[in-house]
C-alpha cells in the first residue's frame, strides 16, 4: 500500500535527516554516529590544514572548535563499539596534529600529547550527564517523568549509559547525581 501526502506517493527511503539526526531504516542511530564521525574527520582535516601554520596544540584547539560538534550524541550508546571509535578519532586527530604515525601508543596521545584539552568521551559525557539532569529538572511535569523512567531502565541507552559511567544501578539510587559535573 502507497503512503500518501496530499494525494501524492512518498517514496521510500533508506535514511533522513531530521533536526541534525540522521534517522535511518534500521530504527538504530549507529547510522548516525558513523555520519557524524566521517562529518568530524572532514572538519579535523580541513581544520588542519587551515591552521597547519599554527604549534600542534594550536591545532588541536582550532581542532576542538571547528569539529567537536556532536549534535544528537545525547541519544547515542556512549560506551559502544561505534562511540568508541569516535572516541580514537580524536586519538588519531592529536597524532596528526603532531605529525606523529598512527601507530603511536594511546598513553603518550592522553596523557602528554594532548595534555590541556578534554578528550571527545570526556566532552560527550559530561554533555550527557547536563543534559540528563536538565531533563529531569525540566519545567514540565512530562519531560520529568519519562526521562526519569528512562533514567531508571537498565534496558534503555539512557539507564545503560547513566549505570557504565556511575556503576550505580538505575533502582540502586540517583546515579545521575553521583556523576561529576561536566568540564
């Protein structure tokens, strides 16, 4: 049966972009972190190149700036296979920076490397955790009330991803209070 608007058949498609997410057919946003994380190379890339003139921690701020913009990562599984390759990009954006090769081990990129900077995980979580507790401070009764029994569903991206980063359980207490305040 044809899906109509107006009279007029809709076609089908295999994914759209709605308010900055990329929704697609599978019902599942891992399409949209693969979109953003090639969205982000292209900005490192070319904020590189732009500043390439600049000290390696020049770079990385004009880095940071230009092609941290994780639209929509509030939605996302913070601790899955596709988050944590997001979380290497920023890894092989400080190698570059520094001209360094890929294979330059991960301690030195986080601990000396890029030393002064927060590293794309610790910018989305701390985004998430402000942007849990702003849904459950929210002016409307509604807003409060799913995103606490979100909170509390182990099941849910949100109860998984608030019970890995506090390893508090969603029945256990308030894990949302227990996390740090973000950076």
């Amino acid at each position: 049966v044809p899906l109509l608007l107006c009279g007029a058949d809709l076609s089908w498609v295999e994914h759209a972009t709605h308010l900055g997410h990329e929704l697609h057919q599978l019902c599942s946003v891992e399409y949209d972190t693969k979109t953003k994380r090639a969205q982000y190379f292209e900005s490192a890339v070319k904020s590189q190149d732009t500043f390439g003139f600049a000290n390696p921690p020049g770079i990385l701020q004009a880095v940071q700036t230009y092609a941290g913009i994780w639209y929509g990562s509030m939605l996302w599984d913070l601790n899955g296979e596709m988050a944590t390759q997001i979380y290497r990009s920023w890894s092989t954006s400080v190698k570059m920076a520094w001209g360094l090769p890929h294979s330059t081990h991960t301690w030195l990129v986080a601990n000396l490397l890029s030393s002064g900077f927060h590293s794309v995980k610790q910018q989305l979580f701390g985004r998430y955790v402000n942007f849990v507790r702003g849904l459950l401070k929210s002016l409307s009764t509604e807003v409060r009330t799913v995103a606490s029994m979100v909170a509390r569903c182990a099941r849910s991206t949100t109860g998984k991803n608030i019970e890995r980063e506090t390893g508090v359980g969603p029945w256990r207490g308030q894990a949302w209070v227990k996390v740090k305040k973000a950076p």
